[in-house]
C-alpha cells in the first residue's frame, strides 16, 4: 500500500466479480464480460483471480458443440466443459481436438475406435465409458492430471487401466465404479493399483471386488493413505459372496498407510455379511495408524469381555450395524462403551437402548468436541444419561446434536432439556432435530444462553404463527449468530411468511439465517405485493452490513406465482445462492 493505493484482499474482489456475474451476465449480451474485466486488470489478476471463474458448459449433440465453438478463443479458456461424445458429432470434434481437450473436467463415450484424446493440459478428469471396451480413448502419458474419475457399465479391468495410468506421473486421486449407482461392476485386477507410485486417495462404488485383491492392495501399497469403498460387496475367488470381512480388518490392523478407511458395505435385497467384534476390537487394539474409521450395514456377533484400547482414532462413525448376542439383536450399537483408555475421539454418536443400559463412567476419560445423541425409548426421556454425557465432556464438549425416531412421538420434559444445556458453556452449536413444540422453541431462543453461536431447531407447530412470533423473541436474544430454523408442517401464506422476515433480517446479531418451510398463495393484490418487495429489499439492503446468508429452502421459483419470484431472484442475488 501506498499513498495512493489501498489493496484489498483477493478474496474480496473475487466476491465483488461473484456478485457482478451473477447479476450482471444473466443477461446473455454481456456473458464472459466480467471475466474479460478481470483479465486486463494487470497480470497478477489476469494470472490468480481470473482463472477461478468457470462457465459450465454441456456438449450432447452437434448444435450444443457448434455453439460452443462460435465463442472467441480468447474466451474458452474460463470453460469447464462435460461432453457426452457421439457419432453425431465425432468428426466436428476430431477436427477441434486441440481446442476442446484442455478445456474437458468429463467425458461420457462409448466410442473407442476413431479418437485419441490427449488430455496432457488437464489436471482432473471424470472419464465415463458407457460400453465396455477393452482400451481407453486417452493413450498418451499425461504428467498433469492429478484426479481421475472412470466409471464404467459392466466390467473395470484394472489390469488394462493400470497399463494406462503407470504413465499418469503425478496421479494422486482415483475414483472408480460403476456409471449406475443401482447397478453393480466386477472390477478385476485391484492389485494393480498398489503399483501406482504417487496415489493416496482410491475411492471405490457400487462394484464387486474380489476380497484377496482388496487384501493384497492393503497390504502392499505404500502410499494410498485414505481408502473409500462405497456400496461395495466382497467375492472370493469363486465369485461367490463372502460371509465375512474379518480376514480384511485382520489386514488392516497391519496396515502402516491408511489413516482413513470407509466401507459402506453393499446394501442389496441379501442377508448382512458379518463383521464380528472380536475381529473390529483387535483392529482397533492394534493399530495405531488409524485416523478416522467409518462402517456401515454390518451384521456383528457380540461378545461379552472384549475392550477397546486405542489412543490414536479421531472418528468413529457407525451406521445400520446391527449387533447379535444369543438372546437380542439391536439395529445400532454404540462401540465408544467399551474403550478402557483414555481416548483421543473428537466425536460420539451415542444410541439409547444400546446394550448396556449403564454405562457408569465409561466416559470420563474422553474429551469430546462432538456429541450426537439419538433419542430412542420413553423411559429416557428424562434426560438422565445426557446429563451424564455433558458433565463427563463439560470442558472439551462444542458441538451438541439430539436426534428422534420420529415414529416415536414422544412427548419430551423441554423446559429441563433446556435448562441441562444452559449449564454447559462450553457448547457453541447446538442441533435440535426432535420436532420442538414452538412455545418451547421459542422459550429457547428467548433464554438468550450466551455460548450459544449457532442454533438449528426443528419446530413442531400446530399453526402458522410460530415465525410471526420468533422476531419478537429474538429481541431478546444476542449471542444466536447462525439460526437454522425447519417449520415444515404447516402451510403457510407466503405474503405472511415475508413480512415475518423482516424483524430477522433487522436482528443485528445474525450473521446466517436459513429457513425451511411449505408455502402457499395467499390473496394480495400485485400493488400489496409490489410494496411488500420493496419494504423487503430496503431492509435487505440496509442489514448487509451484518447478513452474511439468508437462504429459503423448499421455495422453488418454478412453484411461486409469477409476482413472488422476484423475492426468490432477490435474495439469490444479494447472498449469490443457487438458483
């Protein structure tokens, strides 16, 4: 800075371009005009700001190529272009090949014969072969991608993959499956990949694997270190399912790489394969590598005695594993009970009902950031293991999230949930996902609890008067910085539902507001309506000094009538929302 000069943060002007493309070229005479601005501001934008602006752009037929290309050059480079490569247009294509490769981020053929692509200017790519083919259309070594995406329709020979990407010489991200996520591949060859020199990420989906292959990857790769198998079902050798994945957390508790390892195991109409909890405890007890841990649809045999002793797992996470001892059978179980060290978890996903009804002080060794709490029978309803909870994590606890069965209905003690947490000052966000009634929700907000930043209630109101209500109450409260409020239950005219946004957007202490809710018309005429938009982008306009967000859910503009568009249309331009 000079006398002269004042510099503003890069971020900020990528911003001030954000919100002047957004308003300023939805109008297609002045498309790519803001990006060109930048470009010839001086080098230092032209080489770091104008880049991050990209204009999607899909190819699925000739007309869509031909006006593609009719745009200048010069303005090509800010495309990020899907292309959907067909016979209809293949010979445009070839003869435009050096224009349009550098600018491709996916590729959808089912050609193989007539086209080789050289993507050596691109740096991540999504490669979707819909037919199966026994070569890829991109042949040349490639020294600048870095992430790559292929899915396939039938079967993935990693073998014949492998034979092109041992040349992708800074390749560190590979994800592959299946083109349908309903529809599972045989992938083949998964050894390979342990071959690759400079791969640390592998995210697998919706494919048989081959479980002596997984086995043998885990084993030998020495530089994939975050590994995701998403809807994935195990076969031996026979192609026959596997009933069990203990052989593969055996080899993982060996594993000296992965820090990061999800299995979400494959969720078909067949009986859960088993996991048991002998095999993930002394997973657990012997690796020390481990970071986060994520399993899920798991059938897991129970058994009395085992205990956890591991220091060194952040994140444990859990879903739909159903735990079997000879008399029951529970549908979620929560592991944190059996650890008898002190641990190193940032987060607890705690169940009702699990199998110990007492869990004593199984906890008081643990600092927690985040408690999620699943809210299950009425006779907790009392809140007496919560309490527990919170007084064993009261100095570490800052994340605090209640969940309900729905299907419950059960009437909870509100007034002393409340009180509970008010005692907890350590909590900075907390999620009420357990239809609050709102004479409650509103009692909450109105106890104005000081540590309080960020609040997401979702309310149970047997009319529409709970929003109406909620700018009184929030006079009253000054620490709420980010209000996520879901009243979906009822209907409610929108004319109504506007004006009760305006004392929120005045409320100088938010900084986020997001509602979700169901609307309907309500009789105004367009002069009413006309005065309502203007009073409510005023006040928009007046408060952006402090509203950071504010974002409608469930309020399409498709779905309004052609009068309360332009509210929608308001706000996605001020707080640059999707549309």
């Amino acid at each position: 800075m000079n006398n002269n000069s004042i510099e503003f943060p890069k971020i900020l002007f990528i911003k001030i371009f954000e919100y002047l493309q957004y308003n300023y070229e939805s109008i297609d005479i002045n498309k790519y005009k803001i990006y060109k601005l930048i470009r010839v501001l001086n080098r230092d934008y032209r080489d770091n700001i104008a880049p991050k602006f990209k204009y999607k752009y899909i190819v699925r037929d000739k007309k869509e190529l031909e006006s593609l290309l009719s745009i200048d050059i010069s303005d090509l480079s800010m495309v990020d272009l899907t292309i959907y490569m067909s016979n209809d247009f293949k010979e445009l294509y070839k003869r435009n090949q050096h224009v349009l490769q550098p600018l491709i981020k996916q590729y959808h053929s089912s050609l193989a014969q007539g086209i080789q692509n050289d993507f050596r200017k691109s740096t991540s790519l999504h490669f979707v072969r819909t037919h199966y083919q026994s070569t890829i259309p991109f042949l040349y070594p490639k020294d600048t991608i870095d992430t790559l995406h292929i899915t396939f329709s039938k079967i993935a020979d990693l073998v014949v993959i492998y034979k092109i990407l041992k040349y992708y010489k800074i390749l560190n991200s590979l994800k592959l499956g299946s083109l349908l996520n309903l529809v599972w591949i045989d992938v083949n060859g998964l050894q390979c990949i342990s071959k690759l020199p400079n791969l640390t990420f592998l995210h697998l989906h919706s494919s048989h694997v081959i479980e002596s292959e997984l086995i043998y990857l885990i084993s030998n790769s020495h530089t994939i270190t975050s590994m995701v198998l998403e809807n994935i079902g195990l076969n031996n050798e026979d192609s026959e399912p596997v009933s069990t994945v203990d052989s593969l957390f055996d080899t993982l508790s060996t594993s000296k790489y992965l820090t990061d390892f999800t299995f979400h195991n494959q969720m078909k109409g067949v009986p859960m394969v088993k996991l048991s909890f002998r095999s993930l405890v002394n997973m657990l007890n012997t690796n020390s590598i481990l970071k986060r841990l994520t399993i899920s649809f798991f059938s897991m045999p129970f058994e009395e005695n085992l205990y956890i002793c591991n220091n060194t797992l952040e994140y444990l996470t859990t879903n739909l594993i159903s735990m079997e001892t000879p008399t029951s059978r529970f549908a979620r179980a929560t592991f944190e009970f059996y650890w008898n060290v002190p641990s190193n978890l940032k987060r607890l996903n705690y169940f009702e009902q699990g199998l110990l009804d007492e869990f004593g002080n199984r906890y008081n060794h643990f600092q927690l950031q985040t408690l999620n709490y699943a809210l299950e029978a009425p006779k907790y309803k009392k809140w007496a293991y919560l309490r527990q909870l919170l007084e064993f994590t009261k100095n570490s606890l800052q994340n605090l999230r209640l969940l309900c069965n729905t299907s419950l209905r059960i009437e909870y003690d509100y007034p002393k949930l409340f009180k509970i947490i008010s005692n907890y000052r350590s909590i900075v966000n907390l999620e009420l996902f357990i239809d609050v009634p709102s004479e409650d929700a509103l009692n909450l907000i109105q106890m104005n609890i000081p540590n309080i930043k960020t609040l997401y209630l979702k309310v149970k109101s047997h009319n529409t008067t709970f929003l109406n209500s909620l700018g009184d109450v929030l006079k009253f409260n000054n620490s709420i910085e980010n209000l996520q409020i879901c009243d979906n239950e009822q209907y409610k005219p929108v004319f109504e539902f506007i004006q009760s946004l305006i004392p929120l957007i005045n409320h100088q202490s938010l900084t986020s507001l997001t509602i979700i809710a169901v609307y309907n018309l309500s009789s105004h005429t367009v002069s009413e309506i006309d005065q309502l938009y203007d009073e409510f982008e005023k006040n928009l306009k007046l408060n952006l000094h402090h509203l950071k967000k504010l974002k409608l859910i469930d309020v399409p503009e498709s779905s309004l009538h052609p009068q309360y568009q332009k509210f929608v249309t308001l706000l996605n331009k001020l707080f640059l929302n999707n549309p």
